[in-house]
C-alpha cells in the first residue's frame, strides 16, 4: 500500500471517529434534556386530583418529570410518551391489601395536552365514577389500560377514535357495561381486547363488531353476559387471532364448526358455560391450539369419540375437560398427545382402570383424574413420570396396599392426592423419597400403622391431609427444625394418642391444626399461642384434653375458627376471649363481593397458590349439625367450647367479637346472666347456650340479631318474659326455650303475669275480660297468700325449733290461749242454746 493510500485511510478513520465522537455528545445531551414546562404542569394536576395512601407518587417533585416514578419520555424529544400508574402491589389476588396501595380520585382532562402520548396505564387502582370520554382524544395512543380500575357506567364511545390503538384492556371492572359495540369499527389496529366481566347483556351486535376487527390477535370475553354462538362463516375471517377467551358465559349448544376457522387459534377457552354436545373431532386439528379449556359444561359422549376421527395433529401442552358428563374409559390413544403437560378429566363419568400407556406421555406435568368412577390400581409406570409434578386421583374406587411403590423411581412429585378411595394398608416409608412433595391428602381412606418418622426429609411440604383413617399411635416430631413451612395440618378422625408434640412450636407458618376426633390428652399447650401466630383455624374438639384453656390462646390474633369442644376442659372462660383481632370485625366488611378465582386459597393473612383441583377445607358443627367448609371457609367464623365442664359468667369481653358468626358453649356448667348487650354481635348467625346453669332474664337486645337462623337457650334457669322481634319471630319453636320453668310468653305456653286471653276483642265480652283478670288477680293473691304463710312458719317454727326457753314460754301461752278459747267457746254455745229456747 503505497503512502497516499496509508494517509488517506488514517484521515477517513480520523474523520469517522469525530462523527461518532459528535454523536455520542448529541445523544447524550437530548438523553439528558428536561422534561417539558407544560407537561410537567399536567402532571402536577394529575397529582392533585389523586389520593396517594403508599406515597408512590413521592418523586413528582423536582424539575425533570422525566425522572418521575412511572413517566417516561422520548430520548429525543423530551415529550412525556409513557404514564404507567398501575398500582404495583397488586398481585393477582382479588382478596388481598391491594387497595390500600392504590391511587384513587379522578382524571382531569388536562391529560389532553400530554399530545405526544401513546401509552397510558391506571389498571388496578381505584378510580371513581365513569371513564373519561375524553381519553377518546388522545389520538396517538398505541397502549390503554383501565382493568380493574372501579369505574362504573358505560364504555365511552370516543374511544373509538383511536384509530391506531393496538392494545385495549378495560376488563374486571365489575359495573361497567357497553350497550352496544359499534365505536369498535374504528380501532382498526387493535390487536388485542380485553372485556373481561364488563357487561355485554344487550350488545346482540358483539360477534358482527368484533370479528370484523383485521387485526386482531388475543379476544378475552369472560363473564360478560354472552348467550348464542354465531355461527355464519363470514364473520370469521380473521387468520390472525391466537387467544380466544369466552369463559364463564351463558353459550349453549354445540361449538359452531366454523370455529375450526380460526387456523392459527393457540389458546380456546370456552369453560364454564352450558355447551351440550359431543367434544368435535376437528377441534383436535388445528394443529397450532397448545391450549384447550372445556370444563364446567355439559359435554357428553365417550372419549373415544373425541379423538377416534382426528388426525391428532395438534401440539396440546394443557387439556381440561373437568366437570363435564364424558363416560367410558380412558383411551390409549391419550398417548399420542406427546406434548402434553396438564390433563385434567377430573369430575366426569370415566370409568375402568388407568392405562398403562400414559405413563408414556414424558412429558406430563399435572394429572387430575379425581372424581370418576375408576378402580384397580394405580399403575407403577406412573412413578416414571419423571416431570409429574400434580397426581390428583382422588375419589374413585382405587384399593391395592399403599398409595403408590414410590421407591427407586424419578418421580418429582410436588401435589399426591388420593383422598376418598379405598387404599388400605399402611403409609410406606418410601413416601420420605418425595423430597419436593407439597401436598400430600390421603384422607378418607382405610389407612392404618403407625406414620413413618422420615418426615425430616420433606423440607417443601405445606400441607398434610391424613382425616379419617385408621392410623394410631403418637404424632411424630413433624416440626423439628425441618418443616418450617407447613401451613396445614390435619389428622383428624383417627385414633392418635399422647400429647401435642412441642416440636410443633417450630411450625410458625401454620395457619390450619385439625387433631380433632382423636385420643389425645393433656394440656392444650401454651406455645400454641405463644409461637403460632400465624394460626386462622385450630380444631382439638373430641379428644381428652384437660385442664384450663391457657390465656395465651387470645394472643392469636389471625384465629377464625375456635374448636375446643367435646374435652375435659375446666375452670373459668378466659377474659381475654375478646382479644381475636379477626373476629372483631366482620371478615366479609372489608372484602369485595367477588367471584374468587379457584387458584386463590385465602384465610386470613395467609394467601398461596395450591393448584386448580385442591381446595382446603374444615368439618365444623353449625346449626347443630356438623358440615364440611370449603368456599365460603375464607369468611367464616366460629368459637365451639361446648360439652366442657367450664364454669363462672360469660366473659363481658365476647362482645368485641363483632365478627363472630358462631358461638357454641353448651352443656357447661356456666353461671350468671347473659350478657346484657349481646344485641351488639350482628354478625351472630348460632348461638347455643343450652345446658347451663344460667338465670335472669334474657336480655331484650336479643332481638337485634337479625342474621340469627339458630337459637338455642334450654335447661338453663332463666326466667322472665321471652323478648320478640322480627328475626326471634322466625325462631318460633318451643325446644329453644325449653327446660326454663320460669320463662313464659310465645312461643311458649305459658303466659306471663298480666297477659290476658288472645281473643279477638270483637267476640270478648267485658265480662270475660273482667273474669280473666279477676282469675290472674286471684291467682297471685293466693300465690302471696301462701307464700307468706311458709315464710311466716319458718320464722315461728325455726325459732322455736333451736331455742329451748322460747320452746317452753310459747306452748305455756298456747295451752294458756287454749284454756280462754276453751272457755269461751263453751260460755258462747250455752248462751245461744238459752236464746233459742226462749224463741221456741
């Protein structure tokens, strides 16, 4: 290369480094230009118009409101492009704190002059009244967002000028509603919808509008109100939509063949509505659906039938047809689904064995197969599955020794339940292999032996269902430093003796402990109260245990449901029984009357995800009838201290539990009154206060109780009128009062002192009325009159009786005052003797 070629190269270097040296300055310099004066007054007013509880908005302040939290602005420009509000502690959950983190007030339309913006995100605040019908101005927005948001009223249709809006999310805003869809037509870019719970009752236009939007890809529709199918193939022409949801409707009949249009469909989700029909073999051949949801409906037909004609060209990872009327059994031809990794059939009419040739899907994650009519034996090939994570088998007819042959297999179980069947034998040891289990239900079997103690080696395990068994022998050292995450605990209904293990004080993550109906003795432990904070239901009714109930028991603040009943339990009621924070107020005031998702597990503070098929749930006597709660278990509450041998009052502090749903403490020993104010507990559903030794009056604020559906106050020695009102009106049965010989008034028979006959006045006559009063007059005049007499006899008599003097001295003037009545008796009787001779 000659010296003016070497020259003219290093120059042209020379000159590309300075441009890209300039470059780098000018890009640097526009990165770090301010936000502009105007829009930053906007802001400033948005700021104004909110409530901010978590301070999330404490960095809108200084100069650059592109350094904001949640603004962000064009590098070039310096104009405001991105507003994202969407409250950051919501997690997913529709029962949890996330409103008290949330921003709420109102939008003003001063947003219009942010004219650069093109992405806007409120979702999951707490906004107040209808959308604004001027966002429908902010014409270059590419991204909306209003979910979950609380407005209310009717989807604006200004939104429809956004013409090159791409993605439009203002689902789960439970009152808000579209009268009719025709603002869509103009959203010609829109790619992806989201309605979801908004209502579409009378939109009938909703398939015409929608399917005719070209470009769009993901449709949610969930619980919109939706009824009928469409079923013209003409309206479906759009090759783009991947993610079809139309859960929770009112659609009936058979799914439209023209569904199978829809080429590139990944995700159809039709769940929860009233299709009647055989599932169409051609849904199986799209052969890009990964996705396939079509439980809670009415399905019907066999299997086979589904699957017998397709070509099984799909790709399906997940495939529920839970809670639907399919029969028979369960087909080979499962294994061809290779991919595979969620199957769900559970809740249909399938019957037969499990066949060995799914233990071929290698690739299967989760199996539930409860509530079926299968039997034999759960096939080791089973234990193969080397991804199974959820094995879900419960009730059905299964019965072979043992749950499963979990030894030497590279099973990595997290979820095995085998509830309500018919497995006998022991629990194997090689459970202990399971190192990744979570839960573990093997309750409702014909179980027996002795628990293994290798329960060190399942550190994942939350929670343990073994009720209703026949295992015996003491509870193993479950806690010890190993199982710190256990949430649930229950052993019930089996024949387990000795005391509570102390290494349960390690368990500080339980919220559920259900021993009940066991032989257990022993004092309840004070730790319990001390070291179990995080407790929302703790059952221990129907075993031996003694003593007092320790007062460390009301340092539970997150405790719902107190079941101590049917023991040997003695001394006074604690008079901290006031103290449970969760009963004080009622669990359903702070809560949205929502529709809870069945991934959401809530109790108290304590909220995790278990899986779709697994709900907690806990038998309590109610009513006086005993129930299992599984759904409505969340918002229950409940204390049942009954067939103890508990004596002294009824604690004044049992009114703080305003929340308090159910209170139980029969067949006591109890003195005292009712407390007089117990008008106060309006949350109080039963009340049982039966076999007691409690007297008075019963108190009149009784009446206030209007949720009230069981009332039961016999054998006691109450005494008085029994008080009326509209709910105690309802209760109009005599065995609740019953064993109180000094109650009187309805529903009883007797009448109390001052009622008169319940005649119509029409047909009494002054006369009855005056006979029936004279009769209740006569009857305590006598009443006194003898009453009086036995009193005055016992002070004459009783003296008498222990003083020898007054002894003497009284029947000295008695046969004195005899001797004067002698006498004069007999002068009288002579004297009217001479009268009447003299007259005749």
């Amino acid at each position: 290369m000659s010296e003016y070629t070497k020259t003219c190269v290093v120059w042209l270097l020379w000159f590309l480094l300075c441009v890209g040296t300039i470059n780098l300055c000018l890009c640097n310099s526009l990165s770090s230009a301010t936000c502009w004066e105007i829009e930053r007054q906007v802001l400033l007013k948005l700021k104004a118009g909110l409530v901010d509880p978590a301070n999330r908005l404490s960095t809108w302040t200084d100069e650059d409101c592109c350094r904001w939290s949640g603004v962000s602005c064009d590098n070039q420009t310096g104009h405001v492009v991105k507003i994202d509000l969407q409250n950051p502690y919501y997690d997913g959950s529709l029962y949890n704190d996330w409103p008290n983190g949330s921003l709420r007030g109102k939008i003003g339309p001063s947003l219009l002059d942010l004219k650069h913006l093109t992405y806007l995100d409120l979702s999951s605040t707490d906004f107040e009244g209808s959308i604004p019908p001027f966002i429908g101005s902010l014409s270059k927005l590419t991204y909306l967002n209003l979910s979950m948001s609380s407005f209310n009223g009717t989807i604006p249709p200004q939104l429809g000028n956004l013409s090159i809006l791409e993605i439009l999310d203002v689902g789960q805003n439970w009152f808000l509603r579209a009268d009719d869809l025709q603002w869509l037509s103009g959203l010609l870019s829109l790619q992806h919808l989201d309605l979801t719970h908004v209502n579409l009752t009378t939109s009938s236009d909703w398939f015409h509008m929608i399917f005719k939007l070209p470009s769009l890809s993901v449709l949610k529709l969930v619980n919109c109100g939706l009824h009928g199918l469409p079923s013209s193939s003409w309206l479906f022409n759009i090759s783009s939509l991947t993610h079809l949801h139309l859960r929770r409707n009112h659609f009936y009949g058979p799914i439209p063949n023209v569904f199978g249009n829809f080429i590139n469909l990944e995700v159809l989700d039709l769940s929860s509505n009233t299709i009647n029909s055989t599932i169409p073999h051609w849904i199986f051949n799209i052969s890009s659906l990964t996705y396939l949801d079509l439980s809670f409906n009415n399905f019907n037909g066999q299997i086979p039938s589904a699957f017998e004609k397709s070509y099984i060209k799909v790709s399906l990872q997940i495939l529920s047809l839970r809670s639907n009327n399919l029969k028979g059994n369960l087909p080979d031809i499962l294994e061809q689904f290779r991919y595979l990794r969620t199957l769900d059939l559970s809740n249909n009419m399938i019957s037969g064995s499990i066949p060995a040739s799914i233990g071929r899907l290698s690739f299967l994650s989760k199996l539930y197969l409860s509530g079926n009519q299968l039997n034999g034996t759960v096939p080791n090939i089973i234990g193969q599955l080397s991804d199974l994570k959820v094995l879900d088998l419960a009730h059905n007819s299964f019965s072979f020794t043992g749950p499963i042959a979990f030894g030497n297999n590279k099973v990595s179980l997290n979820h095995l339940i085998l509830s309500n069947n018919k497995i006998n034998g022991s629990i194997p040891s090689s459970i202990c292999k399971l190192e990744k289990l979570a839960v573990l239900d093997i309750s409702n079997n014909q179980l027996s032996g002795e628990l293994p103690t290798c329960w060190k080696n399942l550190t994942s395990l939350m929670a343990v269902n073994l009720e209703n068994n026949n295992l015996f022998g003491e509870i193993p050292n479950v806690c010890h430093n190993h199982l710190l995450g256990l949430h649930a605990l229950r052993l019930s209904n089996n024949s387990f003796s000795g005391e509570i293990p102390c290494s349960m004080k390690n368990c500080t993550s339980l919220a559920m402990v259900d021993l009940g109906q066991n032989k257990l003795h022993g004092n309840i432990p004070t730790w319990m109260g001390e070291s179990l904070s995080s407790l929302v239901f703790l059952r221990l009714r129907s075993n031996f245990f003694g003593g007092t109930i320790p007062p460390q028991i009301c340092e539970l603040s997150s405790l719902q449901v107190l079941d101590l009943a049917d023991n040997n339990l003695i001394g006074h009621l604690p008079e901290c029984i006031g103290n449970f924070s969760k009963m004080i107020v009622n669990p359903n005031a702070s809560q949205q009357a929502l529709y809870i998702p069945e991934y959401i597990v809530y109790w108290g503070d304590f909220r995790r995800y278990i899986h779709p098929n697994y709900k907690y749930s806990l038998p309590l006597v109610r009513d006086g009838e005993e129930r299992e709660y599984t759904n409505i278990l969340p918002q229950v509450t409940n204390i049942d201290l009954s067939n103890n041998s508990l004596v002294g009052e009824i604690p004044v502090g049992v009114l703080s539990l305003l929340g308090l749903q159910g209170l139980n403490l029969s067949r006591n020993h109890l003195t005292g009154n009712i407390p007089l104010k117990i008008g106060v507990m309006r949350s109080m559903m039963t009340l049982d206060l039966s076999r007691n030794e409690l007297s008075g009056q019963i108190p009149p604020s009784l009446s206030n109780l209007s949720f009230l559906n069981h009332l039961n106050l016999s054998f006691n020695n109450l005494s008085g009128r029994i008080p009326t009102g509209s709910q105690l009106q309802t209760l109009n049965d005599t065995s609740v009062y019953m064993g109180n010989s000094y109650l009187c008034g309805p529903p009883l028979p007797q009448e109390c002192p001052g009622d008169g006959p319940s005649q119509s006045p029409s047909f009494t006559s002054k006369e009855n009325e005056d006979e029936g009063g004279d009769i209740q007059e006569m009857l305590w005049f006598y009443l006194g009159i003898v009453s009086g007499f036995v009193l005055g006899c016992w002070m004459v008599w009783g003296v008498l009786f222990f003083k020898r003097s007054w002894r003497i001295a009284y029947f000295l003037v008695v046969d004195d005052l005899y001797d004067k009545v002698y006498v004069t008796s007999v002068l009288g009787i002579r004297r009217w003797k001479e009268m009447k001779g003299r007259r005749t």
